[in-house]
C-alpha cells in the first residue's frame, strides 16, 4: 500500500501525509502576513460554470500545470460527446432536459474534480496521467444516465433517478473505443462512477488497489460539494423536487419538506464527506494555496452559506420561504408555471 495511505477501523482512507503538508502549507501561508481573499465577485466567478469551452479551457490549465504534456484527445472526445447529449445533437438522443441534473451540474462536478485531484496530487500524493484523465471522464459521465433514447422521449429523464447510474456506465462501456480509450478502462472508470450514487456506501464497492479509490473518493466528493457550492443551490432544490416527484422517490410532501430535510442531508453529506469519501475535498484548501496563493476551501465556504442562510429561513413562516429564495428568478418562473409549489400542506402533483 502507498506510504500515503493508512487504514484506520471505520475502513476508510485516512491521509496523514497529506494532511500534515495541508496544515504545514496553510501555516506557512499565514506566518508573518495577514489573511487575504478574493473579492466577492471573483470568489462567485469560481462557481460560474455556464460556458462548456471556457470551463474546458480552466480544467486543462489546471491538469497541465502538472502534467505538461498530457495526452487529452480521448477526455475531450468524452467532453465533446456530453455536450452534444446535452444540446440534442448525439444521434439517437433526446436532448438531456432534467431540469436539476442539467449541464450546469455536469460542469460544476467536472472543475471541481479538477480541483480537487490537483490538490491532492500538490500535496503529495501525485496522480499520473492516465488517473488524472480517469477522473475528468467519470466526472463528465457520472450523471449520463439521465439521457434518453429518442424513443425514450417522454418525461424529463428524472423518471431513471434510480438508475441512472447503471445507464451511464453502460453507456460509457459501448464507448471507449468510440472515444479512442482504452478497453482496461472499462473497470476503473465503473468503479469510479459507482462512487457518486448516494445509495451505495463505498465499503460495498471492491476496488482492486486504494489508487482507484481515490479517484471514487474524488469524483464522489466532487458531485457533493460541486452541486452545493452554487450560489443558487437552495433555488434549485426546487428543481430537484420536481425530478424526485418524476421518479416518484424520495417521499417530499411539498417544497417546504425538501428544504426543511435538507438541513439534514448537509449534515449527512459532512459526514459522506470526512467518512466514507476520505476528506479529499479539504484539499481543496492546497489547490487555491497553490493556484492563486490563499489558502481557503471556497467550496465548502460556499456550501456553509448556503445552509446558513437555510437556517434562517426555515425559522420563518412557511408561507414566506420561496420569497426568500430570490437567485436567477427561479422560483418565481417555476411558481408561475406550477402555482401549487406555494402549497405547504397538499403534495405538488408532477
């Protein structure tokens, strides 16, 4: 086993030298200066993930700035197809239209992995070429499952919540040679995708060394915080209502009840993250050290303010919620389309 790596009882990985040089990096960072940040507008530009080319481009200045010549043509052909599944142009595919599960969220998982695996490898436990590009290619691919077929064309595609997961890898394993990768990835990249369904504890996955672990604890982490950390995260937890009602999970009465339980899911996805997921997204703090020398996780900031500010709605009148949720106009668009979001007693019909 790598000398990075300890297993302690809880089955889990636990990364001692790597988070001695996070704590050694984070106090030379502050010896001697005073704490500094980003502006707030540059702070938000970091969860800004709308354009595909422009989120391409910082996804490869980052894995390029470890491993120079680094071979992208397969990921980018990954990266092309997702895109093409997303705008309706993947021959024989409806345009993937899950209204939570959208390209936003497929992007935002993508950076994040990004930066994440980029902290680690910073940190002391480098990831070589072929795992770093195994981890871009599970973070595009982890939610394909959504799409349909074009004679799968009715409802949104949230009807496969419970299995998207199993649709992905298999559209993933038809693939690989399309995407000119190789055929010894198939395993790999299954194990790594199995990494972000939220049923499954990764102490039932078998992955055959701690490396490909690692690289499920990355993607897996990535999915959790990525989402989260939008600055319209709790706007959105409208759309993910309605996808929940689509696949008939998850037993929400309404709205209210999912943003009342999603104090609790946060609760859970900090314990996810620091158990089972292995802490990786701490090194979050070692990429912004390295890549723009401020040693913060703008990402779990990011999620805390969000739930903070969920806390301070859930103690006003139910009725007053949704005007609190003011981003994008989401709330108001969604209300004008499904007047009975505002009901906080009858179940919303989908």
């Amino acid at each position: 086993m790598d000398n990075n790596f300890q297993l302690i009882d809880s089955g889990r990985l636990f990364y001692p030298k790597l988070l001695a040089e996070s704590e050694k990096a984070m106090q030379n960072a502050t010896m001697g200066a005073k704490e500094h940040n980003l502006p707030a507008a540059e702070i938000r530009e970091l969860f800004v993930n709308i354009d595909p080319i422009d989120t391409w481009d910082k996804a490869t200045q980052i894995v390029t700035s470890i491993h120079p010549d680094i071979y992208l043509t397969g990921v980018r052909n990954v990266f092309d197809d997702v895109m093409c599944l997303f705008d309706g142009s993947y021959p024989g595919y409806c345009h993937i239209q899950t209204p939570y599960h959208d390209l936003r969220h497929t992007l935002d998982v993508f950076i994040c992995a990004v930066r994440i695996l980029h902290g680690v490898h910073v940190s002391g436990t480098p990831l070589s070429e072929t795992e770093v590009s195994q981890i871009m290619v599970a973070a595009l691919l982890h939610d394909i499952g959504y799409a349909q077929k074009c004679h799968e064309s009715t409802g949104s595609g949230a009807q496969f919540t419970q299995t998207h997961i199993p649709r992905g890898i298999k559209f993933m394993q038809d693939n690989l040679a399309n995407w000119n990768l190789p055929e010894d990835w198939k395993t790999p990249l299954t194990l790594i995708i199995r990494c972000t369904e939220m049923n499954h504890k990764l102490s039932e996955i078998e992955f055959p060394d701690s490396r490909v672990k690692l690289q499920g604890q990355i993607v897996g982490s990535a999915d959790m915080s990525g989402q989260m950390a939008d600055r319209a995260y709790l706007e959105k937890l409208l759309f993910l209502f309605l996808e929940f009602k689509e696949a008939d999970i998850g037993n929400y009465k309404n709205i209210h009840d999912l943003l009342k339980k999603t104090r609790s899911f946060y609760d859970l996805m900090k314990i996810t993250l620091d158990g089972e997921l292995g802490g990786v997204v701490h090194y979050l703090n070692m990429h912004f050290n390295e890549w723009i020398a401020i040693n913060k996780n703008y990402y779990l900031e990011s999620v805390e303010r969000n739930i903070a500010y969920l806390d301070k709605i859930i103690q006003l009148n139910e009725s007053e919620w949704l005007s609190m949720l003011k981003r994008h106009g989401i709330v108001q668009k969604l209300v004008q389309i499904n007047p009975a979001l505002l009901d906080t007693q009858s179940p919303v019909q989908s």
